[in-house]
C-alpha cells in the first residue's frame, strides 16, 4: 500500500520516512498559495522546490485573449518537473498493430528503466502516488474514503499548486471565467478537489462508486473492460507489479505519421490490466502529475466536450483532442488525449 516499500525494494536501500516540517507561504505576486512542508529523507533535509514569483498582473501573459491551443503549449512549457525520454526513462514500443488484432506484439514490458528515485525526491510525484492505493478497480462497489485519504487528496492538491503549471492554470481558468473560477488559491483548491475527487455513481446502481481522478489516473473495471486508466506512472508501477501487460502501439490514423518510438511523449497502446484488456489507451509519458491536472483541469473549467490543440514536444508535433466529460453537474466524468497526427519535431 506505501509506495515507499516499493522504492526501498527497487532501490535496495532503506528510506526514512518524510516527516513534515512547518513552512511560511510563498507569496506569488497578489496571489498567496497555501504552503506545503519540506520533508527529511534521513538526516538530509529536502526543500521543496520553490516556484519564481507568479502574478496574475506582471508575469507578461495575456490570458484574456490566449488561445486554448496556445495554453496547453505553455502548460507544456512551465513543466520543468518531468522526466526526459531516454535519460530518466526508457521505453521499448516494439510492434504496432491494429486495436482489433488480438495478437499480443509486445513481448517484452514497455518500459524498460525508469529513474524511480525521481518518485520520491519530487514531492508532486510522491504525493500523487500516494493516492494510487485508495480506489477499488470494480465500479459497482461502493468508495469509501478515510480521513487518512481524504488529508492525502488536500496534501497533492496543494502540492501541485506550488507548481508553474498549476498556477498558469488557476490563472488562465480565472481570467476566462472570472464569476465562476475564485482567484482565491484555497476556494480553487476546493473547486479542484470537487471536480477531481467528488464521488458519483457510475455504475448506475445508486452507490458513489467513481470520481474523476480515479477514472482517469488510477483506472476502473466496468462491464469486462478496463475503464479510463491514462497515467503512465501507474502503468509503470502495475507493470512493474506484473499486473500490466503491454500488448503494443496502436498503428496511427495517418499513414504519413512518423514512426512510433522510445521519445514519443504521446503513445496510443493496448494492455491488460489483471487480465482484463484495455483496447486503446492514449496516454502521456514522462510528464509530471501537474502538467496532466493542469491540461486536464483547464480544458474541462474553461474548454468544451472536443479540444483540438496542437503540441510541440520539441522531439514530436501532435495534433491532439482532448476530450472532456462532465457527470453529476460539475465533475470530471473522464478527460484524455487523442493523438489525430504525428510529425517530427524540431529535435528529432
């Protein structure tokens, strides 16, 4: 259950656990974001990394008339915080096939290193792991959500929020939508934790069995299927577990697409997930929890059902839709990527 265990195996060195030091607020131009504590691994004290200052008045953007497509760009951008392809990580696509081809083309795992350190130095990846283990798969079943866990989802959203790519986000969202985004940073958590942590029923059985972030991030098992499920760090960790069984790239749409391979940032997959298939997966990969929850969180507040946006990885250029679906009024029903097209970047 504590990602921690896992790290201490992997690494074959023991970890202390964090404690929590107290820590003044960081003052981001007129804005206050809510502070998070340092941690200790040992006797070496870890700050948390600081964010520059951030105001909505003197940062040089215009965000009343930025495009969506030009939002998700700099999102991509203000993300210092993930993993580069081929340094931190390694993957291996290996064949591509059709999503009705039965045939599993991969018989090797899909990542083949990953830098799991990075999990536990940077806070934001610590505290999303955190919550991986407090879901059942099975929609149906009823969540409940502990006081332990209910802190765990407060202490991510708040760690994230110390991020560029959150903060571009809150600031981005409210300059759209000024009546219905708070600039307040602690109303914003709550709209936050209300669209990605609300629970609902999905299953229609009249039990709160789902919530946005367990869809999207974690994955569920509706009707024989493997439900949502779109972030590559659970993947690696299920993966690594044995419970993910990578099958394959999904060919693209576009015969003039560039080769699928190891510093795509954006890959279309299949696997089985304890047995069970998820058809076509679009997931990112490398990037870091803040980048997915701020693309994700301003697409749905401020976007539509259908984003068509165009992102340039500097490796690779994709045409992407990002999908948004709202249930229960005011929460994340599910929101991913579509890959439409796939160019070469600058760097490749």
């Amino acid at each position: 259950r504590n990602f921690l265990s896992f790290i201490s195996v992997v690494s074959c060195g023991a970890l202390v656990e964090p404690s929590k030091i107290e820590a003044a607020p960081e003052v981001q131009g007129n804005v206050v974001y809510p502070p998070i504590a340092t941690s200790t691994v040992g006797e070496v004290a870890r700050p948390i990394p600081s964010t520059p200052a951030y105001s909505i008045n003197n940062n040089g953007y215009n965000y009343f008339d930025m495009s969506l497509d030009k939002a998700v760009q700099k999102i991509w951008d203000l993300d210092t915080n993930r993993m580069i392809p081929d340094v931190d990580y390694v993957i291996n696509v290996q064949q591509g096939k059709k999503p009705s081809y039965k045939t599993d083309c991969a018989p090797k795992p899909l990542f083949t290193r990953v830098n799991t350190k990075a999990f536990f130095d940077r806070p934001t990846y610590r505290s999303f792991i955190s919550l991986l283990d407090n879901y059942v798969a099975e929609t149906g079943t009823e969540e409940s959500v502990t006081s332990s866990e209910r802190k765990e989802e407060y202490a991510f959203l708040r760690t994230i929020m110390q991020t560029e790519p959150m903060q571009f986000c809150h600031m981005y969202c409210y300059k759209k939508k000024p009546d219905s985004i708070p600039l307040d940073p602690e109303e914003f958590i709550k709209l936050l934790h209300t669209i990605w942590f609300g629970l609902y029923d999905r299953s229609k059985s009249g039990l709160k069995d789902s919530s946005g972030f367990e869809h999207v991030f974690v994955g569920e098992v509706k009707n024989g299927e493997v439900s949502g499920f779109h972030n590559w760090i659970h993947l690696y960790l299920e993966e690594k577990k044995g419970a993910v069984d990578y099958r394959g790239y999904i060919y693209p749409r576009n015969t003039n697409d560039v080769q699928t391979d190891s510093n795509d940032q954006v890959l279309t997959l299949q696997f089985l997930w304890n047995g069970i298939e998820k058809f076509v997966d679009t997931s990112f990969i490398g990037v870091s929890p803040e980048f997915e929850m701020a693309l994700y969180t301003t697409c749905f507040l401020v976007g539509s059902e259908k984003n068509e946006v165009k992102l340039d990885t500097g490796n690779d250029i994709f045409d992407l839709d990002v999908k948004c679906f709202r249930i229960a009024r005011n929460k994340i029903g599910t929101t991913f990527v579509e890959s439409l097209a796939h160019e070469a970047g600058a760097r490749r």
